[in-house]
C-alpha cells in the first residue's frame, strides 16, 4: 500500500510540490490501424504513451490478436474508451467483462489453464505473491524500465515479487484525515492536539466524537503500531521470518491506542463500522473521520463542507498509513501476449492515468500524470497523494494471510479489554508464525 517512503518524500514533493497530481488522460486514436503495427510506430497524439515511454522496446500484436480484460463495473466506461483508442491503434479489438479486482486471483486459478481467462486481468496488489508463486501472471519484461521510471517507486515495490516487476500499476490508494469544517476548521497537525480537541468536543451520550476510524480493520490499525516502529514483516516486507508486530515500537503504538481508547473514543471496537462512521458524519456530530477517497461521494451527497488533510504526527512521528496499488497483470495463459502486453501498457500510461483520474476520480500512480496541473490542481487529491507518500504497501508475500486474524484479535483485546499490550502482541505473532508454518 502501501504507503514507500524515502521514496516518499521525494514522490511527495513531486506530488505536492511539483503538482501534486497531474492528470489528462484524453488519448485519442493513433493514426496507425493497422494490426501489424508496431508500438513505436504508433503515433497518437493523446492515449500513446509520452516521449519517455516510447523509448521502451517495440513490440508488436500477434496477427489477429484480440483480448478480454476482467475489471470492476465503475471501471467499464473507462475500459471501453480505451478499447476503442488501442484498437484504432494497434488493430485488436478489447472485450470487457466484469469480474471484481478481488476474486480475480481465484478465478484466473481456474480459468487461465483452462484458456477461458481474460487476457489482462487487475488486483491489489497484495495478491501479486500469490498470483506470482502460482505462475499465473507474465512478468512486465518488455516494460519494465518504463514502468520503474515513469512511476512512483512505492508503487513500482508493491507490483514486485522477488525482484520481478509483474504489474503495470495505474492507481494508488491509502486513507487520509476527512474533517467537517463546522465543526473544527483546521485539520489538527499531531495527535496531541486531537486529544485535546476531544475534551472539549466529545459527547457520547449524544453521540458527539472528535475522531473515529474501522477500528475492527486492521488496515486502518497497522499505523498506529507502525508509526511508532512496528512493521508487517522485515526486508521491506518480503521476509517472512522477521515479524515486526511486538517490537518495541508496536507496543509503543499499543499503548497509545489504549490511551485514544480513555480519552478520545471510549466505545468497543464492534461499535464502529464504515456506515455507522458515516451516520455520524454526515449527521454533523462526527468532527473528524479517516478514511479513503471512497467515502467522499457520500460526504459531498450530504453537503458537508469538509476537508482533507495527510494524517497529524504521533510523538512527532511521521503517520504511517497502510496502502495499496492497483495494476494491470497479463494472463500467463493468453493466446496473444504481445497484444495484451501493449493493452496493459496502454491502460497504465501517463495519459490513461490522467483520463481515469477525469473520469473516476483515481488516484494516478504516474509521477507525471500525479505533477500534472488538473491533479495538482486539488486539494484533496493532493492530501491523499502526500498521505501516500507516506504510507507503508501492504506485503505482498503469500505469508500476509496468516497474519489478519491473529493480529486483528490482539487489537481487539488491547483495546476493548485493555489487556497488557507486550503480551497480547507476543501472543498475536506466535500465532502468525504457526499460522505460516502451516502453510510451508
């Protein structure tokens, strides 16, 4: 997700600074229909890839070449655009289907050996290990250099399964601090002055509270064990063997968690879920909520007039946010390889970027699409891109799923029963080591 850091500053910087965004996305039809034609010969003035990425290797669609690609509903619009633009380009035609990013991996199990897959397929990329192991996806080969160049490199580290680029990222996503700007005008900078703010604000009887957050998930959870120096796993989160969840940085964050819990919000984790946080906000008694840019819709529907701002500091510390990645991934079963390759490229461009950005509001992985100045044009794009820098992907390695349950217990114990946060911790890694040998 993540986030991705020290890359972070510097993607910051180009995000915030340079733009903070940068979006277009209006690719129109290359001259070239031809479905020979290659794609450094492909000319077209706004979905073809800009002056950097042309310098990537040619590559050319198999005769009679024509794809299927797997995406969510709220992406056919988009997908169908660029359908048309990449075969008046290349000259291979684009079926849609819908299937849901997340049972994607699953299905291509099945699917792909059986030649009934899609060509190109999506997934966050947590699922890239998995997906990897399983040799279901080809790697991003032709281009690989384009992609490492031409994106951020959180996001270029998350699509990466021991040292393979799989993926062809287009979108990034984390969660932020939303605030209603009745009800505290500025977004607080640290956690110290949240806590501060909540005593004068907070009213559960009335069901008044200065801040809330999914506090059964623990991907809203894992930052606040991790600003303070806990990790998923060691090695940028690809080793396995080194679990960072009862350092002493994590209990450090533990037990601030208890401390938010008596003095900020003094309610059971099951008592807070994604619509129950809204009805507050919405109904104006809720000051501040993280969360994503999915929940933003709702919010404007609403009318509230609020803000968005990257996360406030804990003890000085930079918040660390869990995030993830989106990307394109080409069928290791496709009949037509090259063609679905060019597609994936295609779709993950600058230019494709920026009009997805148009169209749905996505949040470019492209550094130059994230500098352009309709991105960096937006406030709150521009809070989630700073917040994304300083973010923490989620690991990809296959081991991640035997860490949810145990850890997310543990956070419910620390919290709920206020039970002594060093050893519920302890506790929650044995399990996640048992969990992985289980699974060896």
């Amino acid at each position: 997700m993540r986030k991705w850091i020290g890359i972070l500053l510097a993607s910051t910087m180009v995000f915030a600074l340079a733009a903070c965004g940068g979006n277009n996305g209006n690719s129109q039809p290359s001259a070239s229909a031809s479905p020979s034609a290659t794609a450094s010969e492909s000319s077209s003035p706004s979905a073809s890839p800009d002056a950097s990425e042309s310098a990537a290797p040619e590559l050319t669609p198999e005769p009679g070449a024509s794809l299927m690609i797997w995406e969510d509903e709220n992406q056919r619009i988009f997908i169908e655009e660029m359908a048309k633009e990449f075969e008046a380009q290349y000259g291979v035609p684009v079926k849609f289907e819908k299937v849901p990013p997340t049972d994607q991996v699953t299905k291509l199990t099945t699917d792909g050996p059986a030649g009934i897959a899609a060509d190109v397929v999506v997934f966050p990329h947590d699922q890239i290990g998995r997906a990897a192991t399983a040799g279901l996806v080809l790697p991003n080969d032709v281009f690989e250099e384009e992609t490492k160049t031409g994106n951020q490199e959180n996001a270029v580290n998350a699509v990466t399964f021991e040292d393979v680029i799989y993926g062809y990222p287009y979108t990034v996503e984390t969660y932020a601090l939303i605030y209603n700007k009745a009800l505290i005008p500025e977004a607080p900078k640290t956690f110290e002055e949240i806590i501060e703010f909540a005593k004068t604000f907070n009213d559960p009887k009335n069901n008044k509270y200065a801040i809330m957050w999914e506090l059964q998930q623990f991907y809203y959870n894992f930052a606040f064990l991790g600003t303070t120096g806990g990790y998923m796993f060691g090695d940028n989160n690809t080793n396995k063997d080194d679990i960072g969840l009862n350092n002493e940085g994590a209990v450090k964050g533990g037990q601030f968690l208890q401390r938010l819990q008596k003095e900020v919000l003094p309610v059971k984790t099951g008592d807070v879920n994604y619509d129950i946080k809204k009805g507050l906000f919405t109904a104006g008694t809720l000051a501040m909520d993280i969360n994503g840019p999915w929940a933003l819709t709702d919010y404007r529907n609403a009318g509230i007039d609020f803000g968005v701002a990257p996360m406030p500091t804990i003890d000085g510390n930079t918040f660390n946010s869990l995030s993830g990645v989106k990307a394109y991934y080409v069928n290791a079963f496709s009949q037509y390889p090259n063609a679905a390759k060019l597609f994936a490229r295609f779709l993950s461009s600058k230019e494709a970027q920026l009009k997805n950005f148009e169209l749905n509001g996505i949040l470019p992985s492209n550094k130059d699409a994230a500098a352009d100045p309709k991105v960096s044009g937006d406030a709150v794009t521009i809070a989630y891109l700073e917040q994304f820098a300083n973010s923490t992907t989620m690991p990809a390695i296959p081991e991640m799923g035997s860490v949810w349950n145990p850890i997310t217990a543990g956070i419910t114990e620390i919290w709920d029963e206020g039970k002594d946060v060093k050893t519920t911790l302890d506790k929650a890694v044995q399990q996640i080591k048992e969990g992985i040998a289980s699974t060896q």
